[in-house]
C-alpha cells in the first residue's frame, strides 16, 4: 500500500478543512489581537499562530 493511500485513509476532507479554517483563524488571532512586543512567542510570530491554530483545528475535527 503506498504513503498516499495510508495517508488518505485518515486524513478526510473534514480534517483538511479544520486544518484549514484553524490556520486562518490562528492568522486572524495574530492580525488583530497579535503581541506588538514580540514577548509572546505565539501571538508575535504568523507562522506560530496559523500553526497552533491549524492544531487546534485537526484537533476540534477529530474528536
């Protein structure tokens, strides 16, 4: 069985779609509350924040 079709089995379009609007809300999260400072090790950083947020997406869509 190749990487593609294991993969496929449990990555589904609802998880791809999680992922999806958790990046974007992880974005959002650092566009307009964001740490100015540069203290905040997640909300300073975009690609942090689309990464935990993308998280928290696979993770809300797999329960």
């Amino acid at each position: 069985m190749k990487l593609w079709q294991k993969i496929g089995k449990h990555f589904t379009r609802k998880t791809l779609i999680g992922v999806v609007i958790g990046g974007a809300g992880g974005y959002l999260y650092y566009y307009y509350v964001g740490c100015n400072s540069g203290s905040c090790p997640i909300t300073s950083n975009p690609w942090a924040s689309v990464l935990w947020g993308a998280i928290i997406g696979l993770i809300w869509t797999v329960k």
